[in-house]
C-alpha cells in the first residue's frame, strides 16, 4: 500500500514537472512563432504579383486593413486567397473574386483572428471601468503577428504598472503616460 501511494506521487510529480516544462516551451516559442508569421506575410505580399500588391495599395488608401496570415498562391491556377481583418464591406467585396490582371484575388476575413481581439478588447474594456487604473484610452496594432496594446493613463498607478509589458490573451500591453490631464469627476479625479 506504502508503495502504491509512493508511485502515485512520483508520477503526478512527474507530470506536473512535464506540464511547467511545456507551458515554459510555449511561453518562449510564442513570439518566435508570432515573428515567423510576420515574416511569412511580409514574403507572402513582396511575391504577390506587382498588379496584385497596387490593388493592395489602392484599397488601404480607403481604409487601412491588415493581412493577418499567409494567404495562399496559386501560380498555376492564378488565385491569391488572403486572410484580413479591418476591411470595411466595401473593400472586402472589391477583393472578392476580383480580377486583377490574370489573377483573381479573393479575401476572407480571419475569424479567428477578431474572436481573439475583440475577447481582449472586452477585457480591456473592463479594466477601463476600475478607477485604480486610471486608464484614458487604449489602441490595438493590428497585423501579421501583432499583438501589441498600447495604453495611456492618466496616471501611473501600482496597478497600472504591473500590467506594462504584461500579456491578456496573448497581447502585450504597454503603458503610457497621458499628457492630458485628468479630467475632473472621472476615472482619475
């Protein structure tokens, strides 16, 4: 019976080794992955077609978006598939079966992708509603491995400063001093 309950305590030992070992894997795989999907789209969009990267051009000049992942090419077909997030319904539907030159392009909005952000956003939202924090607005960059939050405070509490360089959800927060002052009855007054 001694030995029985010996093993049983080895083994979870060993598993919960195993699981930090793994979780301290993915914690430093992670922005290397991030950065390795930045550079995929970045190649991805320099081996587009030069009709193909103006179009490009023409349309964030409406509205900025971002291509969040590699799309895929098919040089023998002439299809380019992209995957992007901040189009309006105007421009995802110019780049829907559109016809550039001897390509068509198409756009798919990456779903998963907006789940992500708008799960963070919610979560930012909420701590916008705790006075300790102070918080005067936020931004979130967008884009092939962007994960970047940028937010500004009225002023630099505790609080707010322990979340500087911190991750929610995968996106890392920087914190920034306003220089408008704190207006008078809100969050900071």
């Amino acid at each position: 019976m001694i030995r029985l309950v010996l093993k049983k305590n080895v083994i979870i030992a060993l598993l919960m080794i195993a699981i930090t070992v793994t979780c301290g894997i993915l914690y430093w795989i992670q922005p290397i992955m991030q950065q390795k999907e930045t550079e995929k789209v970045v190649e991805m969009e320099r081996e587009l077609p030069l009709e193909i990267q103006e179009e490009l051009d023409n349309v964030r000049r409406e509205k900025g978006f971002a291509v969040t992942r590699g799309g895929v090419i098919d040089e023998t077909n002439r299809t380019i598939v992209l995957y992007v997030v901040g189009m309006s319904d105007k421009q995802l539907n110019r780049l829907q079966e559109k016809r550039v030159g001897n390509w068509t392009v198409t756009s798919i909005l990456d779903i998963e992708y907006i789940r992500k952000m708008e799960t963070t956003r919610a979560e930012l939202m909420r701590l916008e509603k705790d006075p300790k924090m102070q918080i005067a607005g936020f931004t979130m960059d967008v884009g092939p491995g962007e994960t970047e939050v940028n937010m500004w405070v009225y002023n630099l509490t505790p609080e707010n400063q322990a979340l500087d360089g911190q991750k929610i959800h995968g996106w890392t927060i920087h914190i920034w001093k306003t220089l408008t002052p704190t207006p008078t009855g809100t969050k900071g007054g």
